[in-house]
C-alpha cells in the first residue's frame, strides 16, 4: 500500500517535551498506530496508510498545543489522546485542558485530566451535592479539594470541612500509639497532604487555628448544622447507611457537599452495608443531586495504576456475571422441582 507522509513544523523546546525521555511517547504513538515519526530539521514527520497518519498527526498537533500552552506532558496525556482518538477523534484534551480551578503553592495549575474528571468539576460547580464514585486515581479527592479551597478564597463560603469515617482496615486503633487525636491522624492525612500542596503549610495552619478550616473524623459531625461550608466527606464508602443519612441532614444554607468514595474498597464488616451504595439507590432522583461515576480511563497516576483498576474491574464483572448465572441456575433447579 502506498504511503503517505505528513510534516509538522515544531520549534526544539517542544519537540523535546513531546517525544519523552527516549523517545517514549513518539514509540507510544508509532506502537499505536502503526506509523512512522521521526523529527527532520525543525519539523516531525509522520509516515505510513492514510488513516492512521491522519490520526497520528492529530494526535501530535494537539499535544502540541498542549506544549504551547505551557504544560509538561506526561505519558498519561500521551495514553488519554491515543483513547479519546480512537472513541471519537475531537479535540478533548483541549477542551479540558482550558479549564484551571487554582494553582498550588509552587504555581503549577490544577485541572481535569480526563472527559470524566472534566465532568465531574463541572457537576461539582451546577449542584449542591455531588457523588464522585471511582477507583483510585481518577482524582476524585484532589479535585473536590481543589474545588472547595478556591470557593473559599473566592469568599463563596466562609469555611471548608472535611471528614473521613475512621474504619480501621484489618488494624485496630487501639494499638496505635497517643491520644484520640494521634490515633485518627493517620486516616486523614491524604486530606492534610493535599491541602499542604493547594494552599500551603503556614495558610493551612494559619486557617486552621481561625477554625476556618477544620478536618475530623465523620463522628464529630453528629449533632451540627453546617452552614455557608464546603464540606468534603471522603472515602464514604465506609461509612453505614445511618452515618451516610446522618451526615447529609447535617448541611445548611449556602453549603456545598462532595462526597467521594470507590465502592470496590469497603473494609466494613462483610454483613454491613456501604452509606454510598444506599445512597446511590435512594437519591438518585433528587433534583441538586449529581451522581459522576469514574472509570480506569480517568486513573491519572502511574499508567500502571490504570491497568491494575481495569484488570479488577474487569475481574469483578466476570465474577457478578458468575454468580448472577448460578442464582438463574439455581432457581430453574428449584422450579423443576
């Protein structure tokens, strides 16, 4: 078959950022599609059938406005493109890329990665209450927290909350050593850790001697109307059906609620069940209330991380398959007798 070439002009600092280290997203790309790309006096170009020239070469383009806009790709933007390419061939990456929640302490910007993630942000901006249910890594946390800090210096709510139910998974808290403090200090330091990174030690410390700022266990909600908050309960899939219930009637005039969870990691006792999938069940019909389910494809850590949720992922659907056809069997062999 004959083949076909396109050229794209890219100045050196950004053909640099594009490639990867060895070369490893231009390979990525090449392994892909099944083309050639190679850099010749200040220009890529990719050879190879048509088709799949016109999808490298979109790829490549928009990669490269990403690099002019001044981001450092990472292998997962590389990965996102060749998906979003072969599922519909717009311009997503683009379309997320433009909108910023905020910026960290040390300035780099924090937005969605993926569609999901683009819509989940969005969800969190129209409703009052939002779900975001998904494996690890989608950035369901990060993002809320990225959400609420911004309300907050933007003086659309006067203090952030956030809570985490206390499960202990296969540890007891009693055999952690210190006070009451010292032994649930462990299960909300992804919460300190990302509020460290978006707003900085001295103003996270600052705001939270004011009582601006307040992270605790679930329990200490019981009994308190939260008003003008932004209040974030994460890894709610541990929580009962009586805390979850607990915790939403909490939530006053001018709040706003995310609650965060992944329902394949409960360490709730195996006859207990999860607040989050009850709540899934029972208000999902509830204008203000939005429901966003993240998938492996919104994973944005290590690119083995994604294959690690898809292959469970794909492990637990075989399984429900499995024992949704042994309950079929087992009914057709009581009927016949």
């Amino acid at each position: 078959m004959e083949q076909f070439t396109v050229s794209i002009d890219m100045p050196m600092e950004h053909m640099q950022n594009l490639f990867g280290r060895s070369d490893t997203y231009i390979k990525k790309i090449e392994d892909d599609l099944h083309v050639i790309i190679v850099d010749r006096d200040g220009a890529v170009k990719i050879s190879g059938e048509r088709e799949a020239v016109m999808k490298a070469s979109h790829i490549v383009r928009e990669l490269l406005t990403l690099s002019e806009r001044g981001n450092q790709l990472e292998e997962q933007n590389v990965d996102y493109a060749l998906e979003m390419e072969r599922e519909n061939g717009e311009d997503v990456l683009l379309e997320i890329d433009g909108d910023c929640i905020c910026h960290t302490v040390s300035g780099k910007p924090i937005k969605p990665k993926t569609l999901g993630q683009k819509k989940y942000v969005d969800a969190i901006r129209d409703h009052m209450i939002v779900f975001g249910i998904g494996p690890a890594g989608t950035g369901k946390t990060y993002l809320a927290m990225a959400m609420a800090i911004t309300a907050f210096k933007n003086n659309e709510v006067s203090r952030i909350i956030l809570t985490r139910p206390a499960i202990e998974a296969g540890e007891k808290l009693g055999f952690l050593p210190g006070d009451l403090q010292s032994k649930v200090d462990p299960y909300l330091r992804p919460l300190y850790d990302a509020l460290y990174q978006i707003m900085g030690a001295d103003s996270f410390a600052k705001n939270m001697e004011k009582g601006l700022i307040e992270v605790a266990p679930l329990a200490y909600m019981r009994g308190r109307t939260l008003d003008n908050a932004y209040i974030i309960l994460d890894e709610a899939q541990n929580t009962t059906p009586a805390q979850m219930k607990m915790f939403l009637t909490r939530i006053g005039f001018g709040s706003k609620v995310v609650v965060t969870g992944d329902a394949s990691q409960k360490d709730l006792a195996p006859d207990v069940r999860s607040g989050l999938d009850v709540a899934a069940r029972v208000l999902s019909k509830i204008d203000d209330i939005a429901f966003c389910k993240l998938t492996s494809k919104d994973v944005v850590r290590h690119p083995l991380v994604q294959k690690i949720v898809k292959a469970y992922e794909d492990y637990e659907s075989r399984e429900i398959r499995r024992s949704e056809i042994k309950q079929k069997s087992r009914k057709y062999d009581r009927g016949k007798k």
